[in-house]
C-alpha cells in the first residue's frame, strides 16, 4: 500500500513539473501584442497578415494578438507596464510613447538597427522615435491630412471645392441646413468632435491654427501661443462653434459615420477616413479632394516598439517581427490594404493608385505637412502633451461658453502652458 | 493523541477557532484586493512620483503631493463638484426612491409589475445605460432636446455636454435614474416591516395621510434611509463611469469629481504620487461621511 501511495505520489509530482515546464516553455514562445487596431477593417488585416508570416518563419512562436479600445489603451498599457507584464510588442499612439521612454520601459532599438545595418534616413516621421538620444520606436505612420466631401450636397447647392479657408467657411455656412424646419439641423457644413479625448479635440482643431500660421511652440520648444496668428485661429474655430457648423459634442467615429451617411458636407481627416466612406450608405456620393488649409495637418500617428524588460530572447522574436513590418513588401501593403502611406523610403508604392485612387494626394500633403515641419505634438511639450492637451481643450471650451475674446485666451493659455513646460 | 486534541474544533475552549477558519478565505481576499492596493496607494501619495513599477525601489519620503492638493484651485473645485453632485444625486434618488416604494407599496392591479418597473434600472448595467442617457443627451440629435423644441421650452437642440450647467445635470439625472430603485427596494422592504396596527391606532386618533407619514412612516424608515443614504452617498463619491462616458469631466471641469480627478492626473499626465495623494483624500471624506451619517441614523430611528 506504501509502495504504491509512492508511486502515485511520485507520478503526480512528475506530471505537476512536467505541466509546469510546458506551460513555462508555451509561455516563452508567445509574445504578447496589444493593439487598439486588432478588428480595425483595414489596418486589421494587415497586422493579421504579418503575424501569420512571422509565425511561418518561426515555428513554435505564436502571438498573442489582443484588442484594447483606444479610449481605454493608455490606461491599460500603463498598467500592464506598472504591473510588470508588459506586452512583449508595444504598439502606442506616437503622443503617449514619451512617457514610457522616459521611464525607461522601451527597449533602445540602436543596437538592433545596428546589428543589421538597417539605415533610417528618409523613413518618415522617425525623428519623433528619438528620445533622450535613443531610438525608442519605430514610425508606423507619418500622414497627411485630406479633405473629403459630399458630391451631391455640393452639386444641388450648386458650390465649388473650396481652396482656402474663406471658400471653406462660405460651403460650411451654405450647406448647414435644418432640411424639415424642425429646429434641429439635419445637414452639417463639416464635422469635429468636441466630446471626448483633449488630444483628439486640440488635433481637430489645429487645422485652423496651422492655416492662420499659428503654432503651439517654436522649434527650440519655446511656447508661441500669445501670438496674432493664434488669436485668428482661435477665431475660426470659434466661429464654427459658434454658428453650429459641426455637430456638436460627438466624438470622432460619429462624426465619421454622420458624414458617410451623407449628413455632413465636408470633412477634414486622416488617410483613415476612406476605409470608412466607401463602406458607408452614401458611397457613391463621396469624393476625396486636397484640403483646402495650408499647410495640412499631418505628423506622427503611431508607434512601434519593444518593452525593455523581456528576455534578450523575446527581444530577438520581437526585432524579427519589427523587421517584417518594416519590410518593402508589408510597406507596400499598407499602403494598398490601409490607404495609408507608408514611411520607409524604399516601399514600392507604384500603382498603388488602383486600390487607393487619391493616393497621390496623400503622398503630396504627408510631404507638405513634413516639409512645413507639421505635427500634432509640440516641439518642447511633448511629455506634457496630455496636461498641455487638456489645458487647451479647458481654455478654448472656455473661451467658446463665455464668449471670451481670443486675444484674451492666448494670454492665458501661455502663461498656462509655460507653467506646464516648467513643471517637469 | 496529542494531535487530535489540538485540531478539536468540537472542544468548547477551540470553538472560536472554526469561526477564524471560516473566516480567513474571505479576510485574505479583502486583504490581497483592498487592504494590499490602500497601503501601496498610500504610501505612493508620499512619494513624488510619475509612472510606477511594481518592485520599484522606494523614492523618498515627501509631502509635496499633499502641499500641491491642498493649494491647488483644480483639487478645491473636484470637491465641490462632488458635493453637489452627493447632494443633488442622494436628495433626488431619496425623493424618488422613497416615493416610487410608498406607491408600489399600495394595493392595485398591476402592482407587480409596477415593482418590477421601478427595479428596472437597476438591472441595467451601469455603462449601458450610460450610453443610452449619451444618446438622450446628444447635443445634435439628442431625444431630450428634441422633447423640450417640441414642448416649446427652447427654440433650438440644448448644447448638454457642452454647457456647465447642463453637464452636471445631465450626470445628476443619469445617476439619480440609475440610482433610484436602490432606494426603493430597500424602503419597500422597510415599509412592508411597520407593524400595521400603527397605521390603524393613528387613524383612530384622527390622523390623517400626513401625519401618519410624518409620524409613523418617516421615522419607522429612519433606521433603513440611514444606511440606505450612506451606500448611496458612497456610490455617488466612487462613481467614475457615468461621469467618463457621458461628459469626460468636463466641460470646464464642471462634472469632474474627485474620481475623475484621480483618473486624469494617474492615467492622463502620470502623476501617480499626486494621483495617490487624492485617492487617500476622497477615502478619509467617505470615512468620515460614513461614520457621520451611521451615527445619526440608529440615533433618528430610536
């Protein structure tokens, strides 16, 4: 009866640490990727894609592919980096990888780039990747801004495509409508999302600012705020609020979604709207035109990266998967499948026109954007962009309630914002 | 022989033992998912920090979160807009809640269902209905403009979110909406527990509807409201999903509560000493919210 007690007792004891070891070594071959663009239509396909093909390349390795919701992202990221779990794969929007860098959480790729002689001149936006001398990410998207609009709205209002910020303000006022006169309006000029985020509402409106040759901060990260430039275009953005040109109180995918269902006449967004308009009701009404505020908004969109703290083994799975994405032939693709243009200087886009037909237009405003040294993050603000984004979204919300004068809004937002530069 | 003794619950002097036993998987959870997380957020808010590491080394010592809160105009005005916000929420959820109970507590045909009604948003998980009032509050489309062009209170769609004013209130009904029935059930339970000879002795000394609510009724229910306003008031205090979803804080910090206000500062600028610091602040106003409304209540009800 002993003898036998041991045996069973020996055989558990084995099979506990034989369990124990797989699940360690299962555990060592899966790296871990959060993305807020896990089920995105196009760009979700794209990642699908480059893991199956690192997962070919790499038998035994899988990724663990896991959506998190944008509105939820930074928060979990944070977390799971506090907790110690960090995702082996760090995908992050390129305003909020600062602070993880500056803690010290994200991997020095300098190294890796090194080690394969991969040389970054020309990839765009990847100057943005540099903190604290070290290449912190890899650019995923550096991107200029279209104008998309609604054909039909156009056409019975008998309006041109506008090419300056006049003619823009003209086609908003004129296709404004309450169509039924029920004291709602039905039809909007254009559309921004003022609910939400503070980073989403100050990149809504910084189209404005650009075009009325106002800027957040110079290059040398000194605050530029209490400037004429910037009282004009506190005044657009004003005056669109003011006279109800945009919806009001949406967040960014309603807006979105209200002019593919032909509600709206203009729109002024990222390469990511088309996806969206050619599946929405109104399809076939909606043409893509360059955007009437110069210079476009463009910048840095989002990033990829490494966590710091993984095994030197991880690190080599997880270069090999970066190194997919940054490939000629995944470039190229996310351009075809995502209508985004890609920032590696050596990606084939050449008749990418036939599944993308404005792409052309996206290529000339990411590089007017670039050369005009465009993005949505400041120059000298960027650890502070949340604080510094609320901040703005506070003022501007403020000047618009109590019908402040603009000029009286710089002066506080820049002895505000110079006190936020300070405080870090 | 020895051993048995010692692991003897049934002896008389071991007895209290089984009690510890029984106890300690639910003394360990609390204290692994309460106890653990309040003394790292404590010590956190004497620490000037920005992200935190689990295992990180300690930073030093300082009171620099709490000298920052205690002068900042943004910590002073989160705690007004929560007090407002506990008052308007635990008054309104209070009126209702006590009025909807007395109704259902007659007789009438359908009353069941009436009960069932009244229960209904509570079972309504919170984020759901959240979006629901998002949509009934909409700025452009929203119902509830809709309903006040129609009844011709204004002229054109109220601007909900965006308005101060209307923000808060726009949170203050969600919350009394979702609150609600809580108080009805638990007075409902109250009510069904007054003896009713009391009602009958007061109609025979001449009391009428009033009286006998003032004088039977509302203190009977004391004890029960006592209890009730604390969990309320607590909810209301803890709340951050309502407020996030339908209004973000704002506008113009016009709905942001302590909780959104440790929200931001933690996940929004990393500022988790400061956030800690605000966190351990709402806790001791709860603390002492809740131990002066629970002296009163047993108090008022005797």
């Amino acid at each position: 009866m002993k003898k036998m007690m041991k045996t069973c007792l020996s055989a558990t004891a084995s099979a506990v640490l034989l369990s124990a070891l797989t699940v360690s070594a299962a555990q060592a071959t899966t790296l871990s990727f959060v993305s807020w663009q896990a089920d995105d239509d196009a760009q979700g396909g794209w990642w699908k894609r480059a893991i199956s093909k690192f997962e070919s390349e790499h038998p035994g390795v899988t990724i663990e592919f896991t959506k998190v919701e944008r509105g939820a992202y930074a928060d979990t990221m944070t977390t799971l980096f506090a907790g110690g779990k960090p995702p082996h794969i760090v995908h992050l929007a390129s305003f909020e990888y600062q602070s993880f860098a500056e803690n010290g959480w994200m991997e020095n790729l300098d190294p890796w780039l090194e080690k394969d002689n991969i040389d970054m001149t020309g990839w765009a936006g990847q100057s943005s990747c540099r903190w604290n001398d070290e290449t912190a990410c890899i650019m995923l998207l550096y991107f200029g801004y279209m104008m998309a609009y609604n054909k039909e709205i156009f056409d019975n209002a008998g309006l041109e495509v506008p090419t300056t910020y006049a003619e823009f303000l003209e086609v908003a006022r004129a296709t404004t409508k309450d169509l039924n006169d029920d004291g709602i309006i039905d039809q909007y000029g254009t559309g921004h999302e003022t609910r939400g985020g503070a980073n989403q509402y100050v990149t809504e409106m910084l189209s404005y600012l650009l075009d009325a040759g106002a800027r957040w901060t110079n290059q040398s990260g000194e605050v530029t705020i209490d400037t004429p430039e910037m009282i004009e275009g506190l005044s657009r953005w004003k005056t669109l609020l003011d006279e109800n040109l945009t919806p009001r109180d949406m967040d960014s995918g309603s807006i979105r979604n209200l002019f593919s269902d032909g509600k709206m006449a203009m729109r002024l967004d990222g390469p990511w709207l088309y996806p969206i308009m050619i599946n929405g009701k109104v399809a076939d009404q909606l043409a893509i035109a360059p955007p009437p505020l110069h210079p476009p908004l463009g910048g840095s969109s989002n990033v990829l990266g490494m966590a710091s703290e993984i095994s030197n083994e991880e690190k080599a799975l997880v270069w090999d998967f970066i190194k997919i994405i940054m490939s000629p032939e995944y470039q190229r693709a996310y351009a075809t499948e995502g209508g985004n243009t890609p920032p590696s200087p050596v990606a084939d886009v050449s008749g990418v026109e036939k599944d993308v037909p404005h792409f052309q237009l996206l290529v000339d405003t990411q590089m007017e954007a670039a050369e005009a040294k465009v993005d949505r993050i400041p120059v000298g603000l960027e650890i502070q962009y949340g604080e510094f984004a609320k901040m703005v979204q506070q003022e501007v919300q403020r000047m618009i309630i109590e019908n402040l004068d603009p000029a009286d809004v710089v002066k506080v937002m820049q002895k505000k914002a110079e006190s936020i530069q300070a405080s870090y | 022989m020895h051993k048995q003794r010692m692991f003897d619950l049934a002896r008389p002097s071991r007895q209290h033992w089984l009690g510890y036993l029984l106890l300690a998987p639910a003394v360990i959870l609390v204290a692994v998912i309460i106890i653990y997380p309040l003394i790292i957020s404590v010590d956190l808010s004497f620490q000037n920090v920005k992200l935190v590491k689990m295992g990180d080394a300690r930073k030093p010592f300082t009171l620099i979160n709490y000298q920052r809160l205690f002068t900042s105009p943004d910590f002073w005005m989160a705690c007004w807009v929560t007090l407002k916000l506990v008052v308007a929420v635990t008054v309104g959820s209070l009126v209702v809640g006590l009025s909807t109970a007395l109704l259902v507590n007659n007789k009438f045909k359908g009353r069941t269902l009436a009960r069932l009604i009244m229960a209904l948003p509570w079972a309504v998980p919170e984020v759901i209905a959240v979006v629901i009032f998002a949509w009934i509050f909409d700025s452009s489309f929203g119902l509830m403009s809709w309903v006040f062009i129609k009844l011709g209170i204004t002229t054109e769609m109220v601007a909900w979110v965006s308005t101060p004013g209307a923000a808060f209130w726009a949170v203050a009904m969600t919350m009394i909406w979702k609150g609600f029935p809580f108080v009805s059930i638990m007075t409902l339970a109250g009510l069904q527990s007054i003896p009713s000879d009391f009602y009958a002795a007061a109609k025979v000394d001449g009391a009428n509807v009033y009286q006998r609510f003032r004088w039977i009724t509302l203190p009977s229910l004391m004890p029960v409201l006592g209890v009730t306003i604390v969990l309320v008031l607590l909810w209301v205090f803890r709340d951050f999903s309502i407020i996030k979803v339908l209004t973000n804080g704002g506008p113009l910090k016009s709905t942001t509560t302590l909780s959104i206000m440790t929200y931001d500062q933690a996940f929004g600028f990393f500022r988790f000493g400061y956030a800690s610091a605000v966190g351990v602040i709402t806790l001791i106003i709860c603390v002492i919210a809740s131990l002066f409304m629970l002296g009163r209540g047993p108090k008022s009800g005797l």
